[in-house]
C-alpha cells in the first residue's frame, strides 16, 4: 500500500500507530490533502502561530513543521504517531509543540487548522476554549469529508467564532472557510455535563458521573455499559483490576464501590476519558486506590500483575469500522492477566468476540447476553 503523501511541502511517509504493516488504513486521507493544497495555493502566511486541532496522525502538522506549528489532540496514539513522523522526516523534538485537550492552549492564534472530529461535542469545546485566543486577522480553516461536515458543524463555527462558508467538494474532502467576529458574544461552555446514573444497575446506582467532551455517551448512560453494570463479577479481597479502555470510569468506579480493597487502574487512549474517569471516581468520593493513565491500552503494565480486566472495546478507528483495537486489547490483557485471571468483556451481540477470545485463552464463557449485548468471560489458564 502506498504509505506517502505528496503535499506542496514534498513527499511524505507517514504511519499510524501502532505501526502494523498489515494495516490497510492510511495515515491520512483527501481532507488533509485539500487542506495544504489550499495552503499553498492561497499563500496563506504561515509566519505566526499555528495551531493544528484534530490532526489524525500528524500529516499536517508533519508537513507544516518549518512553521512550528501546535498540535491539539485527545488521542494518545495521535500523538504517538506524530512523534513517530515526525523523526522520520528528520524534525527536532520541541520544533512542533504537543498539546492535549486537556492542555491550557495557545494564548494567541493565527493560522486555526481544524481537522472536523467525529464528535461534535469535541469540536464544540475546543473551539470555545481557543475563541479567547482568536483575533480578527486570524486565519481559521476547516477540513473533513463530506460525510462528516454537517449543517450542525458550521453551525458551531459560525456560534462561537464568527461567519462560516463552505468550498466546494474535492474528492468527497471539503473546507470550512470562517471569518473571527471578536465582537460576537459567544455561548458558555456546557462542558464537563454532570449527570446522575440511574437505580436498579448494582453499585454504581444513584451515583454521579463526569463526562468531558468527546467520551462516549457524554449526556446519558449508555445501555451497553448499563448491561455491563448489571453483570459485572463480584468477588473482593483487593484485587488488581483493570478498566481497560474507561471512558468515564463507571464500570471502574462500580468495582471500586463494590470492593474499596480493589486497586483499579483506569486506562485509555484519550485524555478526555481519562479526565472524565478521575473527575467520576473522585465525585463519588471513593475510598480505594486507583491510578488513571492515559496509554496505548496494557502497554507498560507487567506481565501477570493483573487479577481482572474490564473492557468494553470500540469497534471504529475515526469513521473507519476496525476490529484491531479489540485484538489488541484482548491480547495485551492476555499478558498482563496472572494465571487464573480474568477477562470480562461487553460487546454487540454481531461481533462474534466470543470466536476471538476462544483463539487467544482457549475459554470463552457467557455470562449474560440480550438481544443487542453479550457479556463474556475468558480465563487465562
């Protein structure tokens, strides 16, 4: 598969992370391309400080590195990834500033590259929390595939920073073309949304949860994890547990409500997630352990250190439908599971996980299911 992007800054080799050259998905797609296309053409001044939000794998901030662009983004392997092309094309650590969503941003920006998020809860918070640093003069461009570019998108745009137009479609890629009103008065932030689980779903019933922007199911419980709260094993006697892939943290909390001896680690990929896991363990003033580490999944916890993981994996990679996160979730919690450890998993019914977690522990065994979820338990012998 070709693996290089040509830009008017040359060729590019970029990857994903974690690198698998088994992987068919690109490090970026027509919407980058479009993007720096119309850079160039426009001879947009690049000279002050630019910031990059969204950035898939860091193919823009990759191509605009002599600029010295900021990078915001929620997703640690993002940010893994940028790292990674950015050393092969031979960029200085510190040249590109890596910031989290989580991060106070720029106090000034002058050229805003928006690559549109899935979430619009996400791109809502961001661009209030970077108006402050818009000015008149600054130059602010959105990208994304016509697939992801809604009404309610430029809607946001044109609420929080000011006029917004659309380009036409190249390659099923579009731009958002907005215009900075510092005179516009803009909404206040409704982000995190505090909410109050319902009864009837074990520990975690009538507690609180704190959801930032962009984790899933930010304003309800979702009735995956409310099934999965429902089944969740009991046991005590301070075990090692695992919320792989937390989100919110409630299914992480819920154990630690059930059992405060439990030490639970709360792990993901986004820092949003992770942020919202700490704000919900520590809302609920519970009293255990707990570590909260946004990671590539398992990776930097020991080998047979673990007596449960918890996980409820996600099936899409941005807009593309995937199920390597889920095999490597399984398999690295293959590892860090001791022997007689356990893996509890929700998933939709039509995912067959159940054909994977046989391959990998040799068990896999229904412990409940309805007609949309199942829960399954795999035991590492």
């Amino acid at each position: 598969m070709n693996d290089r992007m040509t830009t008017p800054w040359g060729e590019l080799e970029l990857t994903r992370f974690p690198e698998d050259p088994r992987d068919r998905l690109r490090a970026w797609d027509a919407s980058d391309e479009y993007l720096l296309r119309y850079l160039a053409q426009e001879g947009t001044p690049l000279s002050g400080t630019v910031v990059v939000v969204g950035d898939r794998w860091g193919a823009l901030v990759t191509a605009l590195a002599e600029h010295r662009p900021a990078q915001i983004t929620d997703s640690h392997l993002t940010q893994e990834a940028t790292r990674a092309n950015l050393a092969r094309h031979g960029v200085e650590p510190g040249v590109v500033r890596l910031l989290t969503t989580q991060d106070p941003p720029p106090g000034r920006v002058d050229v805003l590259l928006v690559r549109v998020p899935k979430s619009l809860a996400l791109l809502e918070d961001q661009l209030l929390r970077l108006a402050p640093a818009v000015h008149a003069g600054t130059v602010v461009v959105g990208t994304g595939m016509v697939k992801e570019i809604h009404t309610s998108t430029l809607r946001l745009f044109e609420r929080i920073l000011g006029p917004t137009r659309t380009s036409l479609a190249e390659k099923k890629a579009r731009l958002i073309f907005c215009t900075p009103d510092p005179a516009l008065e803009r909404p206040a932030s409704p982000w995190p949304y505090v909410y109050t689980l319902p009864d009837g779903i074990g520990p975690a019933s009538g507690r609180t949860v704190v959801n930032h922007a962009g984790v899933f199911c930010a304003d309800r419980l979702d009735i995956g994890t409310r099934f999965f709260l429902e089944h969740l094993p009991g046991g005590g006697g301070g075990r090692r547990v695992v919320d792989l892939g937390c989100g919110n943290g409630v299914v992480g909390t819920a154990v630690a409500l059930a059992d405060p001896a439990a030490e639970v680690l709360f792990v993901d990929e986004s820092f949003q997630a992770v942020a919202s896991a700490e704000a919900t363990y520590k809302a609920n003033g519970v009293a255990g352990h707990a570590e909260f580490r946004v990671g590539d999944g398992l990776a930097g916890v020991p080998s047979g250190s673990v007596d449960l993981v918890l996980n409820n994996p996600p099936f899409h990679s941005h807009q593309a439908t995937t199920d390597a996160t889920a095999w490597r979730m399984f398999t690295g919690a293959r590892r860090a599971l001791r022997p007689g450890g356990e893996l509890w998993v929700i998933g939709n019914r039509h995912l067959g996980y159940h054909v994977k977690l046989r391959k990998l522990f040799g068990n896999s065994r229904l412990v409940a299911s309805d007609p949309k979820f199942v829960v399954l338990k795999a035991v590492k012998r």
